[in-house]
C-alpha cells in the first residue's frame, strides 16, 4: 500500500466455464480515477451460465474505503442473480471487512416501502399491527402469570433495586411534575378569570381549577410527564440489556425477565403515581391561588373556603384512580417495548420513542374511555 505511483484503477473479468474472475489492479483510493461500480454490477448481471464469482486483488498497489465499497456493490450484484461469491481468495483485512459489511442488514427506507402499492402498504402494516398485538398478548399473559406467582410468594422481588426503582419513579420525578402541574394551574386561572370578571364571577375561578385538575388535568398531565421521563427510561434500560444479551444471560440462569425487570418497575411506578398526582393536585391549585390573589377580587380564605365546597372526596379519589392507570399503562409500555428491543444501537433510541408514544396515545384513550363511563354512571 506504499506504492508512490498512482495507476489508475481497472477491473478485467477472466470466465473459465461456469466459474469468473473479477481482477482488480491499479489504485483503489479516493482522487484516484476507478471503474464505476454500477458499471460493474451491470456487467456481472448480465452474465450468462455462470455460477461462481471470486476475486483477484494481487494486483492493487494502494486501496482504501471506496474498495470495499466496489466489492459490496459487486457482492450483491453476484448474489441478486443467484451467483454464489467465494471471499477465501481475498486478503484478511479486506475480508474480514466485508463480512462485517455483510454481518449489519441494510435498513429498508422510506423509499422502498413507497414502491409498493397502496395495497399492499395497507397489508404490511396490518400485517405488523396483529403480530405486534400477538407479542403484546403474549407479554401480558406473562406478566399475569408472575403476578400470580408474586402473591403466592413464588416469584421475589430484590428489595433494594425495588427501594432504587421507588426513589427514581418517585422523588426524583417530584420536581418537574411539580412545576409544570403548577404551571398548569396558573395559567387555567389565568384564562378562567379574564372570563369570569365579564360576569363578576372571580370567585368561581377555584371550582374551574379544583375540578380541572382534580378530575382530569393532574392525572394526564402526571402521566405524560412519567411517559417521557420513566417509560422512556425503562424502555431504554431494559433495551440495552436486550442488545448488550443480559436478558439472554438471565434466562441462561433461569431467572425470569419478567420477574426481575417488569414486575419491580410496575410496581414501583404503581405506588408512586399516586402520590405524584397528589402532589401535581396540590401545586394546581396553588397556582390557581397565586393568580386569584394577585389579579382576581378575592382573598385567598375566600379561594380556599370555595375550593372546599367545590372540589368533593369522590373528585379526588377519581383522579387519583386515573393515575394508577396511567402508571401501569406508563410502565407496561416501557418495559414492553424494552424486551421487544432489537439488537443493535439504534433500536434501543426506536424503543424508547415507540414507548413513549404508546403511552401517551393510550393515557389519552383510556381518559376518553373513563370520560364516558363516568358521564353513564353520574359520577
């Protein structure tokens, strides 16, 4: 490869029978001119009768990158006509690195699937949604399973990843779910009392923001919040152990996925999205309280004093009944699409987002679901 001369690159193609050659000479470096490989493939496809293509390289002085690339192009020209390529002829270096290129598939692009017709665009994604309702029925009838094996004391809960998993689902989620739930009540007191001084009403402004967020407001808030900072979290966790094959090595040692990275996150964001929208419930109408002293006609025991008649026990508890729901749809969607991870680098950026969608689009269905119910029932 130290060769000073720069020969420009060729190729010759030597045909023995069923059997070709493709010799490679010159220099194969970029600034260097060289045979395009479109060319080349063209050429292997249109031979006739022959079923093996190998590779002489003894030849080349000087070669960098854009060599492998023209074998690539090469490779899959031979094999897309049912060619059967033989590497064994080529140096180790070059080999090892094209059958890396080999070892990582090509994603399929955007372009690709807009080739298709709408057909069967509309078939393939059907196709995908009932296999991953499949894997998800699958998953769910697990985690019922070990949750059954739970209460009877069959399966175990390490205590001190459990304390962990509480403290990062709890505590250190407090801080943002209080500020942007406060935030929240602020400005739905805010709107509420630019509307209510038209009627001189200022003081109803606590029953918009008690029910508000009692009701609706605390839990979804709370729950799009955990979507993005806790579903994506496990997704994340539980995805890299999928690519790195610690899940692999659990089932090696007969303990269960499951058990030991669903069951501690359920439970542990189970218990704590309730508290969370307790606290979420509190910083609304704290901010609610702020705007109605400071711009509204009222005192701040008139706000409390309406807050108190306006906002009941079954209000709160329905709320705080939400949450719990949103929590598990929260950590059943990142623990899913954690274990459901692929196995390389980018699958585990694709599970976190597909996780936090997921959770998000559910949260806003399963709120929908409880709205209707609620209004049948008189609640």
């Amino acid at each position: 490869m130290g060769s000073e001369s720069r020969d420009q690159a060729s190729i010759d193609f030597q045909i023995e029978g069923k059997s070709a050659v493709l010799v490679l000479s010159g220099t194969w470096i970029v600034g260097v001119p060289r045979p395009s490989p479109v060319d080349a493939s063209a050429r292997i496809k249109s031979i006739s009768g022959v079923e093996k293509l190998s590779f002489d390289l003894r030849a080349i002085s000087d070669w960098d990158s854009i060599l492998l690339v023209f074998l690539r192009k090469c490779y899959d020209a031979a094999v897309e006509q049912g060619i059967t390529v033989s590497t064994s002829d080529l140096p180790e270096g070059i080999r090892n690195l094209l059958t890396l290129s080999l070892a990582v598939p090509e994603q399929k692009s955007a372009e690709m699937d807009s080739e298709n017709d709408w057909f069967t665009r509309v078939g393939l994604q059907t196709l995908r949604i009932c296999g991953g309702l499949d894997d998800f029925f699958v998953f769910l009838g697990q985690f019922v399973i070990d949750c059954g094996a739970f209460v009877v004391g069959r399966a175990r809960i390490k205590l001190r990843d459990f304390l962990h998993l509480l403290h990062e689902t709890g505590g250190r989620a407090l801080p943002i779910v209080a500020l942007l739930n406060g935030l929240t009540g602020l400005i739905i007191a805010f709107i509420g009392v630019i509307q209510l001084q038209k009627f001189a009403a200022d003081l109803y402004v606590a029953d918009l923001v008690g029910l508000a967020t009692t009701r609706e407001l605390a839990a979804v808030i709370t729950g799009v919040i955990m979507a993005g900072r806790t579903g994506a979290a496990f997704a994340a966790q539980i995805g890299s152990m999928q690519v790195n094959e610690e899940v692999d090595a659990l089932q090696t040692f007969g303990v269960s996925p499951m058990q030991f990275l669903v069951l501690p996150r359920v439970y542990a964001l189970l218990l704590m999205m309730p508290l969370l929208c307790v606290f979420a419930n509190l910083f609304s109408m704290l901010g609610g309280y702020v705007v109605a002293v400071s711009i509204a006609d009222i005192s701040g025991i008139q706000y409390m004093n309406q807050l108190k008649e306006a906002v009941s026990l079954s209000d709160f508890f329905l709320g705080i009944f939400k949450s719990c729901v949103f929590g598990l749809i929260v950590a059943m969607a990142g623990c899913y699409r954690g274990l459901n991870c692929g196995r390389d680098a980018a699958s585990v950026g694709q599970a976190a987002t597909s996780a936090v969608v997921t959770a998000i689009t559910w949260i806003v269905i399963a709120d929908a679901i409880f709205a209707v119910i609620f209004q049948i029932i008189g609640i």
